[in-house]
C-alpha cells in the first residue's frame, strides 16, 4: 500500500510516496488495524514477530484468535470496549501468548467523515521494564513511610551546599 501525501515549506511543495507498511515495520511496537468483525487488515512485522506467525497468517484472521488464543472476542481486550464506547481504550495485562512479561495494549477508533466507526488502529507494547520500576518504587514508598510513620528516632534533613557541605 502506498499513499501519496503533500508536504509544504513556505512556498516549497514537493510531492512524497510514503510505503506506510514499510514504516509500521519500523515501530517497536506490535501495530495493527483492524475492522469491526475483528478481523487483522493489515500487521507490522513486530506483531507477526510477537505472536510467532507470518505475516500472511496474521492478515485476515480474527485478532483474538491472533493475540490471544482464544476462539471468542476477549471481555477483556481494549478492542472490544473501544467498540462499545468508540473512544481510544488501553489495558496493561500478561498475554501469554506473547510470551513472559506485561504488555500495553491500545485500541483507537478511527471515526468516518459520516461518523461512522471505519477500523482501529491497535498496538501492542511491551512494558514489562516499566511495570518492574514501578513496582520497586512502590516497594520503597512503602519502605520510607513505615521508616516515617513509625521511626522512634529524630530525624534531621540537612541542606546541602553545590560543593556538598552541609549549608
């Protein structure tokens, strides 16, 4: 699939081919679009790559079947609320179809001109170094306020000069 596009500098115009497929390869994240019966209109290699399938396998099946393993849309799955309430829609779950770790997973309607819900644009990131930072810093909040909460000791917070003595 190739568009062409317009872009203008100042009085400058010249016309660009962009091969979007290729682009969507270059993303870190699994993308997709997909229709309103669930079906994978078109997948970058990184999604391909995630689940373990070509991608020629993964154009045209159904995305629960693809992403999840499942052979009924997934309650859960952002795709499915984002149907129902036709606004942009995420969770943050395990997939173990995608291997070990925490994923993102992101479904944004896109609306027709006639208001009309035409496919959504799904990605799949993996956040599994973000959800591990976040649990350590939810381990030491809960650290520092049972050392705050229930220290006998005096505590002193000393202002500190740029060359590092105490000011």
């Amino acid at each position: 699939m190739v568009w062409p596009f317009s872009e203008k500098a100042g009085s400058y115009r010249e016309e660009k081919i962009v091969d979007f497929p290729e682009a969507f390869d270059a993303l870190e994240e699994g993308f997709a679009i997909i229709d309103k019966e669930h079906n994978i209109i078109l997948a970058n290699k990184t999604l391909a790559d995630m689940v373990g399938m070509p991608r020629y396998s993964v154009e045209g099946s159904k995305c629960y079947q693809v992403i999840h393993n499942a052979n009924t849309p997934v309650l859960s799955c952002p795709h499915i609320r984002s149907l129902e309430r036709k606004r942009i829609t995420s969770m943050t779950a395990k997939e173990p179809k995608l291997g070990s770790g925490t994923y993102q997973f992101n479904a944004s309607p896109v609306i027709g001109s006639d208001g009309n819900l035409r496919y959504f644009v799904y990605t799949i990131r993996n956040v599994s170094e973000l959800e591990e930072i976040r649990s350590d810093l939810l381990e030491n909040k809960k650290r520092w306020q049972l050392l705050f909460n229930k220290g006998t000791d005096a505590m002193f917070v000393i202002g500190l000069k740029e060359d590092g003595r105490p000011g």
